[in-house]
C-alpha cells in the first residue's frame, strides 16, 4: 500500500502544464485508449453524463481554431493528442429532457416507478436546491462542472502513465463554438465548448511546482 501510496503523489507532483510538446514524440494507442477509458468512467451527478468528448485530429480545423484560443497554441503545434470536452446544453440536461429519460431508461435501464420518483427529485435538485433554472448559463454551467471531473482524471491518468497534459482555457468561446458549429461538428443547439486539455511529451524541463502550506488550506473542524 505504501508504494502504491508513493506512485500517485510522485505522478501528482511530476505533473504540470505542460506549454511546449516535442511533435516527433506521439502517445501510444494503447496509452490514449486507457485515458479515454478512464473518462468513460469518470463520475457526474445521478450519473446523467452531460458531455461528449471530441479528439480533435483534422489539422485543417486546428489552423482555423489557433487564432481564437489563445491558450491551445503551443499544444496545437506539437502535442500528441488535443481533446475539447463538450458539455450539454438545457435542452438535454433539464429534468424532462428525453436526453434525460434515455439515460434513465436505456441506460441505467431503471424501471418506470424509479424513473418517476428519481426525475422528480433531480426537478427538485435543479429548481431548489442549486438553482439550476434561473437561467440558461446557469444550468449549462452545471453541466461544465461534470466535465471537470472528466478532465481531473484525464490528466491523472495520463501522469501515472508518465504522459505530459495541459488543461486549457484560454479561448474564445463564444468564437470556438461557433468555428465547431459552422464545421458540422457540435450542434450548437446541444451542445458548448467547456475545456480543451492536449497530451503528449514536453520539449523543455518543467516549471518548479508551487503551492500554498497544506495547512493553509485544510480546515478541521
């Protein structure tokens, strides 16, 4: 157990945001195929999934994306894999959506009473208890929260694979989503931009990690 201990708070402390890749240096199938795996599997609230996951290989399009995310350029032009999570938008997350229902139904194949009685609370969790429908933005950004998770264990995996990542998010986003969409590859009306994160070898030393004292930001009480 120690040693397994030892293992994620190394990968954890050798992490870091990568800001240039070796392009010669690609990760392996199988490498990528665990991380995707891995947000497969990621958790999200009564586990509805609000997201799509888009690996972005056309480097037509990463041409045209470079000018309105800023903060991609450097993985744009050399990481192994660049990845744009996609979050859902109201129409789908809503209690009432059949996007909604389809989870419960097919997937999680819950029978017709626990259906009921479950949407009837996840109405309650969006009208009351985190004011979810006061507005559009509100709800989707709920729906971008999930997709953190997705990321968090995207970018843990891949440093336990001795993988270097990047989250980003610096962009334009009302300009990304509208590049995505003009390309028939997100419908807008379903779908926004909540993160990128790129993954692949770094071409110079890493940054020396900083943060604050554990003990400034623990509290026990």
């Amino acid at each position: 157990m120690a040693n397994i201990n030892q293992t994620i708070l190394d990968a954890f402390r050798s992490r870091y945001a990568c800001k240039g890749y070796d392009p010669e240096k690609k990760v392996s199938a199988q490498d990528f195929d665990t991380i995707l795996e891995v947000a497969h599997l990621s958790p999200s609230s009564f586990g509805f999934e609000p997201w799509k996951i888009l690996i972005l290989e056309d480097p037509k399009i990463k041409e045209k994306l470079a000018p309105i995310a800023w903060g991609a350029r450097n993985s744009l032009n050399g990481a192994s894999h660049f990845v744009i999570l996609l979050a859902r938008k109201k129409i789908d997350t809503l209690n009432s959506s059949d996007y909604i229902t389809h989870i419960m139904k097919d997937i999680q194949k819950l029978p017709d009473e626990i259906i009921a009685t479950r949407r009837e609370t996840f109405k309650n969790f969006q009208e009351n208890d985190f004011d979810l429908l006061e507005s559009d933005r509100a709800i989707f950004d709920w729906a971008c929260k999930q997709t953190y998770i997705v990321l968090a264990n995207m970018l843990t995996t891949a440093a336990l694979l001795g993988i270097d990542s990047c989250p980003i998010e610096g962009f334009d986003r009302a300009a990304v989503n509208t590049l995505l969409a003009t390309e028939n590859i997100i419908d807008p009306d379903h779908f926004g931009v909540s993160v990128m994160v790129s993954f692949g070898y770094g071409n110079k030393p890493p940054h020396q990690k900083t943060r604050q004292p554990l003990s400034d930001v623990v509290i026990r009480k």
